[in-house]
C-alpha cells in the first residue's frame, strides 16, 4: 500500500545524476523524490519524513554540507540518516567533515549501484521497523490507557456503591439547608423592603423640617438656632447617605439592583454634575473644569447609576482635593466606549493602599474626611453591573486619577438600536 511506502530523498544539481539513482534504486520498490538544489532539499525534509538523504557535496549556492548542517540543526530532521556523494572533494579533510556532521556514509562517484542499493536498503529496511515500533508502542499506550480507564471507573463504581447511604444523607441535609437559605433570603429581601422606608422616611422628615425652619418659615432664628439646626441637618444628610449605601450594597449583594437601559448624553451628565456639587466644591475653595475629546456622543446604559458613580468620584475629588483645582476628561474611544477621568491634585493614596480603598467601610486618608467608606466599593461594583471598569492611579502627595470606562451599550447592536430609537421617537 501506498501509505506504507517510505521516502528516499536524492538531492544533486543535475538531472542526469538525479535520473541515474532512480534507476538505481528503483527496484527497492519506495518513493524516490528529487531535489535539484540545497534550498529545494530543505523545503522536502519540512513537508517529509525521508528513511535516508542522498546528498550531493558539490552543488552551486548552497553545498551538501551546508544543506547537512541545518537539517542537522532542526529537532524534527536531525536523526534523518545522511549519505554523502562525491566526484570531486575526495580528500580525507572532507570525508572527516562529512562524518563529523553526521552523516552515515561518505560515497564516492561513479559508485557500484549494487553496493549503494544494498546501502540504502538497510536504512530503509531500519525506518521500516523502527516505524512499526512505533505503531506497537501506540497501540501498547492505547491499550494500557484503556485498562486504566476501565480500572479508574470499576473503582468509581465501587466507592459510588459503598457511598450511596452517605449520598442520600448529604442530599437530605442539602434541601435542609437550601429551604433554610431561601427562608433567610426571603428573610433579608423583607428586612430591605421595609428598612428602606422605616429608615428613609424618619431621616427625610427631619431634613425637610430643618430645612424649612432654616428658610424662616415659622418664623426667624437666632445664631444659636441656626447653628443647631444646620449641624442637625448636616448629621441627618450624612445618616440617610449612609442608610443609602448600606441600601445599595445590600441590594447589589442581594442581585436587587436593577438596570434600566436609556442614552447617556456626554459630557452633558458631566455638566449638570457639576451644578450639583458646586456648593461642595465651594466649601472646599476647588475649582472643576471639564475637558472633552471629540464631539458630543452617548452610549446606552443606565443614567441614574452613572449619575451615582460619577458624584461620588468628584465628592471624593473634593473632599481629598485640598483645595486644589479639580478635571474631568471625558472622551469616546475608538470601540463607541466612553471613558471618564476625575483628576485631583490632593493627597494621593499610597500603593499598599490602592486595593483597600475599594473595600467596604475603608478610609485610608488620614484627613478624616466625613463619609461611610462605602462610596468607592458601590462605584466599583456599579460599574461591573454596568460591564464597565473603575481604576485607578496614584500618588501620595500628587493627587488621584479614577478612571471610568463604560461600554456602547451592555447588550448586542440589537438591542442598543432598539433603546436608542425608542428614545429619539419620544
């Protein structure tokens, strides 16, 4: 069969000498491929696995040595067998070489075509049995995996067996402990429901009655009374922004929070942040710039949670700032993805730091800023919901650069289309 016929490589410059080891070797009943050159012979032995070359020294451009030399050199063709021609470099010094380089036999011309058949057939017949070692060691492999295989699953059935009364025990005390799990959740969804208006409520109550007996509604105020009621007003601002976060980060751990898709227009969210944390900002002596790339752009997304990321990165910009002038990059990148950079000059965040900023209740600052701590976790893992990433990098005592990337939408082109021209018709 033609599958079990080995190669024979013959590599000479010219024809005739090509055609005479043809006829040579032609009753050893193999494949016999021509090379015409160095070059031709190394391009066979990479598509080839040849029983033996017969390699002519004497060749323009690239000698038999050289050829020699590199299949020599290659992993896949250096044990490849190697027989030297010859009619001219019949000195010792390159029949040295020849042998040095690996070659098995250095043959002079005109040779006995007898002596070279019968040269060549021994490595054919080698190449021959060393293969069919090889299809035997194969098979020995196989076998030896598939008695592993079979031992390996007679054991498994075996401990399955002997196991089945532990296996019925552990499945009955996993239900248990399942139905007890869905009770607790059921549980905790409860407490949220209710914590979120029993809470909510008493805190909104006393900031509207501060604020309205702040604006003299009942009537003026003396110093003292102003300042109670600003420092209570203050103290309940920050309680709801905290039962706010812990809200949000319930929810978040909870799978509660939900996404509702609409355009986010930049830098224009951006620019209405800015009205919101002017007072903030005005308090702290910074100043807020807004630097944008390109035109105006929007991407699909959630507009209250971008909102909320945002505030809370220049809230923190302000409040670590120092005073110090605050920027806001906004751009489109080249993949419709927006990326935001809120830049401060403050006191930087150390780099043992960096990671623990992002847990929860973690402030690293030693300023003592006010704050729940719980501002940069919600951001994080608001911008994950979103598909999107929060990083950041910095320096202490050269301020901080979080940046936010959001993408084009977080569902297919589809559905993004959709969203959008739902939107414009409105």
């Amino acid at each position: 069969m033609t599958d079990d016929l080995v190669s024979i490589l013959l590599v000479d410059d010219r024809r005739e000498n090509l055609l005479a080891l043809e006829a040579i070797l032609e009753p050893l009943g193999q494949t016999l491929i021509r090379a015409g050159s160095g070059p031709e012979a190394l391009k066979q032995v990479l598509v080839l696995d040849p029983a033996v070359i017969l390699l002519d020294v004497q060749m323009p451009g690239m000698n038999g040595f050289e050829v020699a030399e590199i299949i020599k050199s290659r992993e896949r063709s250096r044990t490849i067998p190697i027989i030297f021609l010859s009619a001219i470099s019949k000195e010792d010094a390159y029949v040295f070489k020849g042998y040095s380089m690996g070659a098995v036999d250095y043959v002079f011309k005109p040779f006995n075509p007898d002596v070279l058949r019968s040269k060549v057939a021994v490595f054919v017949d080698l190449y021959v049995k060393q293969r069919e070692l090889g299809r035997q060691g194969e098979l020995l492999r196989e076998s030896q995996k598939r008695e592993l295989e079979l031992e390996h699953r007679t054991s498994l059935l075996e401990a399955e067996a002997r196991s089945a009364a532990k296996l019925s025990q552990m499945n009955d005390e996993l239900h248990r402990r399942q139905v007890a799990l869905e009770q607790a959740m059921g549980a905790r969804n409860r407490f949220y429901a209710s914590m979120s208006h029993e809470l909510r409520t008493p805190i909104n109550a006393v900031i509207g009655y501060s604020t309205i007996m702040l604006d003299n509604i009942y009537g003026p105020l003396n110093v003292k009374q102003k300042e109670g009621l600003q420092r209570s007003l203050k103290a309940a601002r920050h309680l709801l922004e905290l039962v706010n976060d812990v809200l949000d980060l319930s929810k978040i751990e909870a799978g509660k929070i939900e996404l509702t898709l609409q355009p986010v227009m930049f830098p224009s969210l951006i620019e209405d942040l800015f009205v919101t944390v002017r007072p903030l900002a005005d308090e702290y002596g910074s100043t807020l710039s807004l630097d944008t790339e390109g035109e105006r752009f929007n991407i699909v997304s959630d507009p209250r949670r971008v909102r909320q990321i945002l505030l809370n990165l220049l809230s923190n910009a302000i409040k670590f700032g120092e005073g110090k002038p605050i920027r806001v990059l906004c751009k489109q990148c080249e993949n419709k993805s927006a990326e935001i950079e809120v830049i401060d000059q403050g006191v930087g965040i150390a780099q043992d730091d960096i990671a623990r900023i992002f847990e929860e209740f973690v402030q690293v600052s030693e300023s003592k800023q006010p704050g729940t701590g719980l501002g940069l976790p919600i951001s994080r893992r608001l911008a994950q919901l979103l598909d999107g990433t929060l990083t950041v990098c910095s320096k202490p005592g050269e301020g901080s650069t979080f940046r936010l990337t959001l993408p084009a939408t977080i569902e297919d082109e589809l559905a993004a289309a959709e969203v959008l021209s739902v939107a414009t018709v409105a």
